[in-house]
C-alpha cells in the first residue's frame, strides 16, 4: 500500500506553486502526494470565481486538516527567512496527531541565530537539504521503512 503524504508548503506566488508542484511530481513516484494548491484550491481563486470569503476559508481548511489526518507523512517545505505560517501550523497538527513528520530546507536563511525555531524543529523527524535525498528517502517510505537516521 502506497503511503499518503501531506506537502506542507507556502503557495503565495508562482515560484513557490512551481516549486511545489516539482516536488509533489517527482514523490508520485513513491508515494500519494496531497498538494494544497492542487486539492484544496487557492483562496485567491475561490474569491475570484465569487466564493463568499468565510465559507471559502472554512472549506479550504477543513479539507487540509482531513488530508493532514489521512496522511502517513507531513512533508513541510521550510525554505524562506520565516517558516510559513500555515507550514508551521500543519507541521504541530501533524505531531500532534502522530505523523511522521518530515522537511526539505534548501534555503539556508534562517532569522534565528540558533537554525529553525525549536518546536518546529523537533516536531521534525528528519529534515532534508537536498531534492534528491528526500525523494531517496521516500522511496523507502513507500516500501514501508523509511530510514529513521537523523541527517
């Protein structure tokens, strides 16, 4: 069985939806990808297309949070000076609902002297500098052991 997996990540201009959807297409390979800006729609859109704000925003995030809880892994990208803060509120849903939580840093910003704030720090199981190492290790996700080692 092919595990389920949240991608975690800002969605707020075309680079980083580009990025996003990079990612989510080269783990399809190994695993189901639940990408936000795919599933869920973008609020700018749904304000567009005439979608009452408030009812718009409560069917986004009640779609998220039911894919965060039918997910194996939290993918959460953390690139960027801050951590988005919806990536930082699904990585605590994540963890507190017991997911195997995961992140891909390739920026190496970081506004704390200290790295990543500590509680999204370990929440985290494991995070990634590399594309390619995160796609390694999702390969053994899918198959079911992923390595637990801490980069």
């Amino acid at each position: 069985m092919r595990r389920k997996t949240f991608l975690a990540a800002p969605l707020f201009n075309p680079r980083e939806r580009a990025f996003n959807a990079l990612v989510a297409t080269k783990l399809r390979g190994h695993v189901d990808v639940f990408l936000p800006q795919e599933d869920c729609g973008l609020l700018v859109d749904c304000l567009t297309q005439g979608e009452n704000a408030e009812a718009a925003e409560l069917r986004i995030s009640k779609t998220d949070l039911q894919a965060i809880g039918r997910c194996d892994i939290l993918l959460a990208i953390l690139d960027g000076a801050h951590i988005d803060e919806g990536v930082a509120f699904e990585i605590g849903y994540a963890f507190a609902k017991d997911k195997l939580c995961v992140a891909l840093q390739t920026d190496v910003r970081r506004a704390l002297p200290t790295g990543n704030n500590l509680m999204i720090q370990c929440a985290l199981h494991r995070v990634f500098s590399d594309l390619e190492d995160l796609i390694n290790w999702m390969r053994h996700a899918s198959e079911g052991t992923p390595r637990m080692s801490v980069e």
